[in-house]
C-alpha cells in the first residue's frame, strides 16, 4: 500500500514527527525532558556490573567493533552506535528505576535516550536536535502504548514492543527523515517489535533483552529507512499490523490524541 493516504493515523503521526522544530516545543517540556535524560544517565550507570549487562555487552564485544563513535556508558568503552544503543538500554533497566508513563505503562528514558545519544555521538548532532528527538520518542511511544491497550499489557512487555517504534521515531527524526521516511521507519521497526512477560514464570534474563533489542532494532529501523528500504504503512493500525496480532482493545485515536497540545512526555514519572 502507499503511504499517500495522509488520514492514516500511523501517516498524520509521522507528519506530526517530521515537522515538529524545537521551537515549538514548550520551554517546560524542554526543561522537562532534560530532567528526564539526567535521571535516565544515573539509571544507566547504575547498571554497571549486572551480569545481564556483561552478558550483552561480551555480545557487543564479540560481534561489534572495537572502537567507534559512540560510548557505552557504564564501561565508557566505545563502538558504534548500534551497539552502544544496544548495551546501554540494557543498563538503563536493571534497578529499575528509569521513569515510567503510567498510562501506557512504558519505560520511554530506557529506549529512547540510548538509541539518540549513539547516533548522536555518532553524527555530531547539537543539544536541541537531541532534544527534539528524544521528546519525539516520547510522544510516539506513549501515543502507541495508549493505542495497544491494557490487554497488550497482559501479554506483552510494551516497553519492548512501543520502544522499538519509539526508538525508530527517535532516530528517525534526528538522522533527518520526511514523513515519508519516518513511516517506513516505523513501519520496520513495528514488524520487529517483541517483548513477552512468561520470562517472569522463570526469573529470565529477558527484561534487559527486551531494552537492548528495543532501543538497537529502532535504529536498525530508521538508518535502513534512510536508506530507501521499505516499511509497512500501516504496521500499526493495520489489519495484519500490531494491534491486530497484539490487542483486543486497540483505539486508532490514541495515536494521534491532541497532537501538538498535549505533550505527553511531561505526564511521565520519576521513580
């Protein structure tokens, strides 16, 4: 399908990414969103050492370069931005005290700071552009946990499935996407999305899993998008999209709820 059709809710939220500047971001949400990333550093430093960490961080050692643009935090060592992005989101939720939007029940600071501050480092981005990235991520990963619904909750970790597409917006919009651009970007960052609570039954690994793939799938997602690489339109509200496979209660409008006025990235809290 084309992605012409512009009253697609997944369509008006990528225009909505793609023309938002810094400037016309509230002062307050831009204060805000600054408290947010302090908080979030402190929680990816506190990481450190947590066997999960090491574990894909030996991963990112093994498979990735050894030396790179971008910083892994807890150790400073540094590699390139997909993996940094990777081992970082891991870091971020380990004590568990990243913020958390109660409404979607997402951990936006855990995907979506990792996934920027790589790229960023990466392509010498200033602080506004980060900025503008970050509260990006916050306002799509919010507006798509709102749209799954509780019943996704249930079953799904949301802060591995909305992250992913959180993190591709992000991205997306700091490596300078159009709409066009950010929709395929979303589009394969969606059909990646995953995350499952039965890792609970066992005490599994699998939380700082969920992190790591999210943050590293968004931007596999945006960079090949930038590279001409085709998404699905419609990978959300879709009839074979997430909603379709991943809710029971999904409501389109939540995607595009009051876009431009309600900034839903202030509604989130601090631990």
């Amino acid at each position: 399908m084309s992605t012409d059709t512009a009253d697609w809710p997944t369509a008006r939220l990528c225009a909505f990414i793609a023309e938002l500047d810094f400037e016309q971001i509230p002062p307050r949400v831009v204060h805000f969103a600054q408290g947010l990333m302090i908080d979030w550093l402190g929680s990816a430093l506190a990481g450190k050492g947590a066997h999960q960490v090491e574990m894909i961080d030996g991963f990112a050692r093994a498979m990735g370069p050894a030396d790179g643009p971008s910083t892994i935090i807890p150790t400073r060592r540094r590699t390139s931005p997909y993996f940094a992005a990777m081992v970082n989101a891991a870091a971020s939720h380990v004590v568990e005290q990243d913020d958390v939007h109660n409404g979607s029940v997402f951990h936006p600071a855990a995907v979506i700071f990792p996934a920027v501050l790589a790229v960023a480092e990466a392509e010498g981005k200033t602080g506004r552009e980060v900025l503008t990235a970050c509260i990006t991520g916050y306002e799509v990963g919010i507006r798509v946990g709102e749209f799954l619904g509780r019943s996704h909750y249930e079953i799904f970790h949301t802060t591995g499935t909305a992250g992913a597409v959180a993190a591709a917006a992000a991205v997306g919009r700091l490596i300078g996407l159009d709409a066009a651009g950010l929709n395929h970007a979303v589009g394969s960052a969606g059909t990646q999305a995953a995350g499952l609570w039965e890792f609970l039954r066992d005490a599994a690994d699998s939380k700082q899993l969920h992190t790591a793939r999210a943050a590293a799938n968004g931007l596999f997602a945006a960079y090949l998008a930038r590279d001409g690489f085709k998404g699905a339109a419609r990978i959300l509200e879709g009839q074979q999209g997430m909603a379709a496979g991943m809710s029971s209660d999904a409501d389109p409008a939540r995607l595009t709820d009051r876009l431009g006025s309600r900034w839903a990235t202030e509604e989130t809290s601090f631990k």
